[in-house]
C-alpha cells in the first residue's frame, strides 16, 4: 500500500496530496500528519511525503510526525520506496534536503525526482492566502501517486 503523509496550512499540500492519492487508486493511503503512527507507517510498502515548505524548512507539523515516528520506525522499514512532494514559497529545497536527511536514517529508497511547486509567496498575505495549484502540478502529482503505486504492485519497489 502506498502511504501518501501530509500537511498543510494554506491548501497547496493537501491538493497535491489529493492528487497524489488519486493516482494511487485503490492502493493509497491519505493520513494527514497529526495523525500519522508508527504503526500506521510500518504497514505502508512505500511513502510520498507531502508537506510545505516554512521558513527554509520542513512544517512544524510534518516534523513533528517524523520525530514521533522515527525511533519506532528505526530497523523497520529499511529499502521501502519513497517520494516527496514540497509546496514552497519560494525555493521548497529546505524541506527537501530535511525530509531525505531524516529518510536517510529509515534507509528509504527514493524513487522519484522531487516535486516541488514553488508558489512564489513573499508578502504576508501571499504566503497565508489559499493556494492554487496549477493544473501541471496536480497532473505531476497524479502521475507520481500512479507509478508509485503500479511499482509496488508489480513488486518492482
């Protein structure tokens, strides 16, 4: 099963996680965040992690999941396909490189290019204003939730 975790604050990560579930079919699994478990975490064949990218870094909440998560985890999940998927403001690379240092640890296999959908927010109400995502990027997130899921079936993740 293919588990797509997320957050998001202004709409932007939750649409792209939509989309990311929508390609997934029958084999995806939305589970936002806050209520991400280890348990839930340990019965996924591979993750697409979907978060915003805030102040250079990964969102609070989406950290927090990993701290909860990660010892639990540790030793258990080794070789298990991941992806990511950033909404940022402007670069998205922070949240990035923070999600594949904290993976690194679990041992996760990317196995797909970044997504990252940069919304080019740089006034307060552009960065709290609801975020539409273009088209491009939902159709890529679809695609992503596709081919995630099509290789774990076929074993190939």
């Amino acid at each position: 099963m293919l588990t797509i975790v997320w957050h998001s604050r202004t709409g932007g990560a939750a649409a792209m996680a939509q989309a990311v579930a929508e390609g997934g079919g029958r084999e995806a699994r939305l589970i936002a965040a806050d209520d991400a478990t280890p348990e839930l975490l340990r019965g996924a064949g591979g993750y697409v992690f979907v978060a915003p990218e805030n102040l250079g870094s990964l969102s609070g909440a989406m950290k927090e999941m990993f701290d909860r998560c990660y010892y639990p985890l540790l030793g258990r999940v080794e070789g298990r396909a991941y992806a990511t998927v950033i909404a940022a403001g402007s670069d998205g690379h922070g949240a990035q490189a923070q999600i594949d240092r904290i993976v690194t640890g679990w041992r996760l296999r990317r196995v797909a290019d970044p997504i990252i959908v940069n919304f080019a927010a740089q006034t307060p109400e552009a960065i709290l204003a609801r975020k539409e995502v273009p088209q491009d990027a939902l159709t890529a997130c679809r695609e992503l939730g596709e081919a995630m899921a099509e290789g774990l079936r076929l074993g190939i993740f």
